[in-house]
C-alpha cells in the first residue's frame, strides 16, 4: 500500500498523527535539526540531512525518573513514575538509524532482561523512516554502507518514505503500518507510477555511496582481540580525546546508564541517565579504584566494545556507521579509521 502527500502540507499529517497520539520528529533548532515532541504541526521539519542526536532518546529518554519517595516512609508509598500510554510516532527517521532499534533490542528486551519502559515505548511507537536525499551529496563521515545498510533501506521501518519532488511518498511495510496508513485520510492513494519510482529510489540508494570497507565480523573481532595490548596503537588513535563523551551521547546504538537518587528536604527521586565509556568515572569503584584511568584504555574500550566484545557476544557489530560519533567529535576522532588501522596494525 503507498499514499502520498505533497510537501508543503507535511503538518497535516502531523497534526492528524498529533490526535492519534505523541508525534516525535526532526524540528530545526539553533545548531541543526533534532528529534523533537511535535507540539505545533508546523514544527515537523523534513529538510535535514540527518539529526544531531540520534531517535533513541524516543525510547530511551536522556533521562527518566523512575520513582519518587519521602526518605523513611515505607515502601507502600513509593510513587512510580506515569508512562505516557499513547501511542506514538517517530517520524523520519534515516535507515542507518533504524536499523540501530535492532541492536538496542539486544540490550533493553532479548538478553535474558526486558527493559519495560523501552519494550513499552517500542511497541507503542510505529516508526516512519525516511530514505536519505540521493540528489544530495553523502556526508564524508558515514560509512553505513560498511555495515550493509543502504541510504534508501526500508527493513526495520513500519512505514517507509520517500521524496518525489514535491511529493512524499509513503509505503506501509509492516502490518502495523499497513493498519495506519488508511487511518491517515488526508493522504492520498498512490499511483503505479509512484510505486515504480518508489521501487526504483530503493534500488538507486544501493548505488549512494558511503565510505566503505570489507569488514568480516570474525576477522575484525579477533584483529582487536590480537591488539589489545598493543599500548602504543591505543595512544596514538586516542592522543586528542578530550574525554568529552559527546561520540557516545550522540550514538544510536550507546546504551550505557546510571542510575541515581537525588534527595533534598526528606524527599527522593530515582532516576536513570546516560551514561559514557569516555567519561574518566566511568569505572571509578567504591574502593577509590579506577581500572581505565587512561584515555586510551577508555577509547580501546568503546572500539573493542562495538567491534570485538558484541560480535562475540550477540553476533552483530553495535555499530550502524551513521557518522555522528565523528562529525560531532570536537577533536575529529574518527571511529572508522580507528577500525581500518586496528586491521592493518
Ligand atoms: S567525542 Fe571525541 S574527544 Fe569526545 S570523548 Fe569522543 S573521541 Fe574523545
Ligand atoms: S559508533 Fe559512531 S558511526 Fe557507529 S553508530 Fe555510533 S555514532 Fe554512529
């Protein structure tokens, strides 16, 4: 099934999808675009190339209060946290980032462990990727073709979209997204020849390419198993890390959290926030102790973390080669020519 809607009026169907529940999607701020809670239909902003931060904060928010409590009351009077019950969407989001909810599931519902809050919002939300501008040029830091993911990708997208001029076509691909888009009346119905075109931008954003390397799992994961010890490597590809954790914030597939009690006056709230591998306390014990108290051994870290240690434990790189990680590097870090010297080191 394909629908379409001409460009120029995306906040109707913003404002339709705002009645059904929460909309999530890119909105301009100051510094370049970044998901956002839709609350003004005229806010949704299409012409992005991709967003600052990545969309997991949709279901994995910077931070997330579970509980509130009065300190030496009983338990009975915990206060847990409201989940917003609504059903929602995240709207236009770039294949190489949907891809990264996959590896994310690894964490928060597959591995033993169901994260709630995350299984929640992932079932409750119905994605709406979005394929890249082929007619524009490819940011020189992605490299999400590596990874096997192309710029006009659809698996993993409930609802697909594409540019056709002035137009944005839409094709539902799962069920759940053949469900909503009759539900979306102010699209249209799409003709053959949009489903031609929309067939053919799939198969041209094969041909839109990112830097790219061969990357064989078993070879990668045992090359920086090989180095690991290897001090001097680890020195120079992390000499400018200013440990600033932005690579990690930014990551759609970065997972780490903390979770904390603020209390003032008598009163509580344990909350969970991001957390970074880059940050020097990160590993920091009770005991004073820190086991990476050097730069290198926290970048060695979060590259063997992603390249080696996943592929042994879940069989998949957490990586998706979205290119965040080096464009909002203040230091110019880049995470794929790290991969491409561990295997020739
Ligand atoms: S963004 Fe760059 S400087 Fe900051 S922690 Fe990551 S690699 Fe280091
Ligand atoms: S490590 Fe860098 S390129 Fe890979 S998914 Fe994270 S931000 Fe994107």
């Amino acid at each position: 099934m394909l629908k379409k809607i001409a460009i120029e009026k995306i906040s109707q169907l913003a404002a339709v999808l705002m009645e059904k529940g929460t909309l999530l999607a890119p909105v301009k701020e100051v510094s370049g675009h970044n998901f956002a809670e839709i609350k003004d239909p005229k806010q949704v902003d299409l012409d992005f190339y991709n967003t600052i931060m990545s969309p997991k904060g949709a279901f994995f928010p910077h931070k997330e209060d579970f509980v509130k409590y009065k300190i030496g009351k009983p338990l009975s009077e915990v206060e847990p946290a409201v989940l917003n019950l609504k059903p929602a969407f995240l709207f236009g989001v770039r294949p190489c980032d949907v891809k990264s909810f996959e590896i994310m599931d690894i964490h928060f519902d597959a591995a033993g462990i169901i994260d709630p809050y995350w299984r929640f919002r992932r079932e409750a939300t119905t994605i709406f990727g979005y394929a890249y501008d082929l007619s524009q040029p490819v940011d020189s830091a992605d490299f999400y073709n590596t990874l096997g993911i192309y710029a006009a990708d659809p698996e993993g997208s409930d609802i697909f979209m594409v540019k056709k001029d002035k137009e944005l076509l839409l094709k539902a691909i799962t069920k759940k997204g053949e469900n909503l888009l009759p539900e979306l009346t102010v699209l249209k119905d799409g003709i053959t020849a949009d489903e031609k075109y929309f067939t053919e931008y799939v198969n041209k954003g094969k041909e839109y390419k990112t830097r790219f390397m061969t990357l064989d799992q078993e070879v990668v994961a045992k090359k920086l198993e090989d180095i690991f010890d290897n001090t001097d490597f680890w020195t120079k590809m992390s000499a400018a890390c200013l440990s600033c954790g932005i690579c990690t914030f930014v990551c759609p597939t970065c997972y780490c959290f903390d979770i904390c009690d603020d209390t003032l006056f008598g009163k509580g709230t344990r909350r969970r926030v991001w957390d970074a591998c880059m940050f020097t306390d990160f590993t920091l014990e009770a005991s004073g102790h820190n086991p990476r108290t050097q730069v290198y051994q926290r970048l060695r870290q979060k590259i063997c973390h992603k390249y080696s240690y996943h592929i042994r434990k879940y069989g998949v790189i957490s990586c998706v080669g979205c290119g965040r990680c080096t464009r909002h590097c203040p230091v110019n870090i880049d995470i794929y020519s790290i991969v491409e010297a561990a295997l020739k080191a």
